[in-house]
C-alpha cells in the first residue's frame, strides 16, 4: 500500500464539473490500494475576488486580516470536495492548514513552514479516510492564521509528503507535465519525462509557472518524488528527482521567461570598498530582492552599475536608493520598465562550448538588443525589451532543437497557485 499526497490547483477544481473529476481521480487511487492525502487550492477566481473586495473597503488592508480572509478560498474548495467524494460513496474529512499540523513563522502573506506535526493527518488515514487539506495556509505558534504567499499549496503538498514519509508527490496542473517551455507559447513543446531538481529549481526560479522554487527546495532538500501530471488526461507526467537521464544530443532542457522586470542604474557611484555591501543591503532590509547586477569599467574614480528587480518593485527600489545618497553618493539613478528576462536551462550545457553564443545569435537574428546577460553553470539569461518576447522563446526553441511534430494539449486556464 502506497502513501500519495494529491496537490490540485485552482483550475483544476474551478466548477462543478472539474471539482467531480477530481473527486473521481482520487477515490480511484484509494480504490487502487492507496492511502491518499490530498492537498488543494482556492477554485479558479476565488483569490481574486476576495482581493477585489478587501479592496473595496480598505484599499491598504492588515496583513493579517487579509491572511484570515485569503484562507477562506482554500476551506471552500476542501469542503466541497470532501462533499463530493462522500457523494461517490467513500469516506473523506477536510482540515485546514492548521488542523493538519502546519506550523509557520509569525510572518503574514509570505510565512516560512517550520514545523510539521501530522498526528491528525495519521490518525484520520488509520481511519479509512481520504484526507484533504487546505493548501497555502498555516499557523503560527501564537496562535494566528498565516500563508504561504506565491505557490503555496505546492509548498503545502511538498512539505505535507516530507512529514508523513509519502511514497510520492503527485501536483496536478492543467498540462501533462513539465515541458521545454511554456505550451501556450510554443505549441510544439516537448515534454520532459524527467529533470533533475537543480534543473527544474532554475526553470522555476527563472519564470516557469509549473512549480513554485519554494516547493522543489523542500523536494530537493527532503527527497521527495515529485511528479508533475494533468488533472484533465490520464497521461503520464514528469518525475522529478535527484538525477534525469538526460537525452542523447539535448543540451538546452528549457526555456523560461519573467514578464515582470525591471532595470535600476545607478551613475557616477565612487569606486571604493563598501559600496556594493551598503546599496544591496539597504535594498535587502527593504524586502527586495536583487537579479542581474552589471557593473562598467571605472573611469576618474567613477563607476557605473545596473540590476533588475521585479517590475512591482521598480519605484521602491529607486526609492531606497535615493534614500541611502548621503550614504553613497552618485549622480543619477534611473530605472527601466518593459522589460522581460529569457533564460536557457540544462545540466549539459557545463561540457559544451558555444551554448550561449547559439543563444546571442538568434535573439540578434531577430533585431533584438541585450541588456543585460546572467550565467551559472546550468543557465544563461539575458535580459530584453518585452514586445519580442514570444518571437525570441519561440526562436531560441528551435534552435537548440527542442521542436516536436505534435501539439500540446492544454486542459484548463494557467494555474500560479
């Protein structure tokens, strides 16, 4: 008998007629000798709506009531399906984040999990229950409600499966796994039936909506088999783990893109030790996180250096650097909106010469400028304007040969929950 925890998203519960399908898929693994945990999300738009709401009342809303209000969404999707299998005649209970043990940091919209105590999750399953849980939400040890913020209820089903031991993590989403680059862009993607942790950690790090970074560090950091599938075909998915067998002659694994970037300068900044150590960590201490950094050549004692940020954070950052100028003094900064990284991934590209300048090439073949250019050992990203970005993905995936003769079938509305 095998222990599976079951991660639904938004999408794939958004109606009546998806909720029932799901319900279906889960009472058939149990019925296939499972103990089945089940971990879900809010349905479709229901976030949305209580954001709407909120905002209507309160444009700048507590944190902590919008914590107590955002996981409202969660507890009507468990409720009803718990409904819905006890329909199909088999037995269910629903609990929320905190009910199954989920300790946080006393942090609201963004809370780190620190602690698992999964009695109630054990104890229900000795009873012949399938178990479903509220994704996106815990408690912290004061006694308040708290979320995950961004992918969280892949977090939940993540940190869910590490705790009690299960034999896998299956996150249903509305594609059939992971795939070279995003289908709704590239139809003729390929999908991947495996990638390594480090791979899909970058690919999740660099834009792609599949799985949250948050959740593949707990896979990775746990061991967790992770399988990504649909929720709306029987086809097999993507496993994710340690080690992929990486196929004869593909370099590049994927492509990801960030829609949401935006480019900060700063100029005529003195060269002299502690520069960069007072400008980051203002930004740090300011909760915003830093990409690219580029710095220029030093020219009368002068230097110039740009780095991006997420395009919601573009005036902030502008901010807090116009902040800290008795500190670190400068002559201008400016900063650039519009703009999207695209980056390349693959654990192979570390043996092969000449993978970024196939990059260069056919994102210049296209009249395309690059800002700004990041590597590691398994990634290159550059930084562009954002009008081309569909023609660049699309380009970059033919040239490294990822094209396949088929279509991708796209099963419902993208899920980033």
């Amino acid at each position: 008998m095998s222990l599976i925890v079951m991660k639904f998203g938004g999408s794939s519960v958004g109606t009546p007629e998806r909720m029932q399908r799901v319900a279906k898929r889960i009472v058939d693994s149990q019925l296939a000798g499972n103990r089945v945990v089940v971990v879900v999300s809010a349905m479709g738009d229901t976030t949305d709506d209580l954001i709407d709401q909120s905002k209507l009342l309160n444009p700048n809303p507590p944190a902590r009531e919008m914590d107590m209000l955002l996981t409202t969404g969660e507890q009507i999707s468990v409720a009803l399906l718990s409904m819905t299998i006890h329909q199909l005649g088999h037995q269910a209970v629903s609990l929320t984040g905190w009910q199954a043990g989920i300790r946080t940091e006393a942090v609201h919209s963004k809370a780190k999990i620190t602690d698992i105590r999964p009695d109630r999750l054990f104890k229900e399953l000795d009873e012949g229950n399938i178990v479903i849980v509220a994704g996106f939400q815990g408690m912290s040890e004061d006694g308040d409600i708290t979320t995950l913020g961004r992918g969280g209820s892949d977090t939940t089903a993540v940190a869910l499966a590490a705790a009690i031991k299960a034999d896998v993590c299956e996150i249903y989403t509305d594609v059939d796994g992971v795939y070279s680059t995003d289908p709704r862009v590239v139809k003729c993607a390929r999908k991947l039936n495996e990638i390594s942790y480090d791979e899909m950690l970058e690919l999740a790090h660099l834009g792609a909506a599949v799985l949250h970074p948050r959740a593949v560090e707990y896979a990775k950091h746990n061991n967790v088999k992770l399988v990504v599938r649909s929720s709306f075909t029987q086809n097999e998915g993507t496993s994710v783990k340690e080690e992929a067998v990486m196929e004869q002659g593909v370099v590049v694994r994927g492509i990801a893109f960030d829609k949401n970037v935006a480019r900060i300068s700063i100029l005529g900044v003195e060269d002299e030790p502690g520069v960069l150590a007072n400008v980051f960590g203002s930004l740090a201490n300011s909760g915003i996180d830093v990409d690219v950094i580029v710095q220029s050549g030093v020219k009368s004692g002068k230097a110039d250096f740009s780095f991006t940020v997420s395009g919601d954070d573009e005036a902030r950052a502008v901010d807090v650097i116009n902040g800290i100028r008795a500190e670190v003094p400068f002559n201008e900064v400016t900063s650039e909106s519009g703009l999207v990284k695209v980056s390349i991934v693959g654990a192979g590209m570390v043996s092969n010469p000449g993978v970024a300048a196939t990059m260069f090439k056919a994102i210049s073949s296209l009249g395309v400028s690059i800002k700004m250019v990041s590597t590691s050992e398994i990634k290159v990203s550059c930084i562009i304007a954002a009008e081309p970005l569909q023609e660049v993905v699309r380009s970059l995936h033919t040239a490294y040969g990822l094209d396949t003769a088929e279509q991708v079938f796209v099963g419902g509305p993208q899920d980033r929950r």
